[in-house]
C-alpha cells in the first residue's frame, strides 16, 4: 500500500470506527465534525491505504462456545529450516492470531477452543505440523480485549 500521512480527523474518524464499526457515515461525520460525503470519502481513502483493513464483528469467545485461550510459544526445532511455520499452520481455525515475536520463541499464536482437551489435541497438531516446541499460557480472565490503538482519542 502507499504511505498515507494521518492528520487528526483521520485519527478521530479511526477512533469512533474503533469504538463502533456500524456507525453510519452520516453519524460519523456529526463526530468528526465533517459532511457526511467527506467522511465517506476519508473512510474510503484510509481503506485504500490500508490503514482500515476491514470492518468486522467482536464475537465473545465464551458466548460463542470457546472458552479456553490460550497464548502458545513456538521455538523450532531447526533454526536453521525455512522459516514457513505460518503457513503450515494458516489451516487450523482454533489459531486466532500469529506473531512473529523476538526473544526465545519465534512465534506466539493466540488459540481459542472448547475445553481443555481440546487445547491438549490442538497443540499436539501444532507440534507435529510446524515440527516445533510449544510453552502454553492459559488465559484466566480476559480483563479487556479489542481496545484500538485509536479508541482513546480526545473528541
């Protein structure tokens, strides 16, 4: 994608699709203090810039049926292989996330199952599939997710 400088309508308009992604463009532009064609034409360019990726829904992982979180650390077992540990695991669903981090692991993956059984089976696939070691962190609660970088803006 091209750079794109962000002034600070960008980041108010980024801020309020944050904090609510089904905001129409003629409430929009009453937040940012801009025409409801402006704001259109700012949501639309900051799209094609690729700063807004997409617009989706935040589903509850627990009311959904998923539980158990877990953050599982990748290390492996050649440093010297190529490194497609991502794609080999692009196909497993309960995956939410990939990081590729620094320090003593190479990946952090973000997991989402039913129940601990599950998680134990999940990370015997990751093992196997990306020929690597796995350390599992268990999520306990989940204080706040889904912040936004932007959510915070000042009005």
């Amino acid at each position: 994608m091209t750079d794109i400088e962000l002034d600070a309508t960008d980041h108010h308009i980024i801020a309020e699709l944050t904090r609510d992604g089904r905001l129409s463009f003629t409430d929009l532009a009453a937040l940012v203090h801009l025409s409801t064609s402006a704001a259109h034409q700012r949501v639309r360019r900051l799209e094609q810039h690729g700063v807004i990726r997409r617009f989706t829904a935040v589903v509850d992982p627990e009311a959904a049926g998923l539980p158990v979180t877990a953050l599982l650390s990748l290390t492996p077992f050649d440093p010297g292989a190529p490194d497609d540990i991502p794609d080999r695991l692009a196909h497993i669903s309960a995956i939410e996330a990939c990081w590729s981090v620094a320090g003593a692991a190479s990946y952090v993956l973000l997991v989402r199952v039913s129940r601990p059984s599950v998680l134990e089976g999940l990370i015997a696939e990751i093992r196997s599939t990306a020929r690597c070691s796995t350390t599992t962190t268990m999520v306990l609660t989940t204080p706040w997710e889904h912040r936004g970088a932007f959510a915070d803006w000042e009005r």
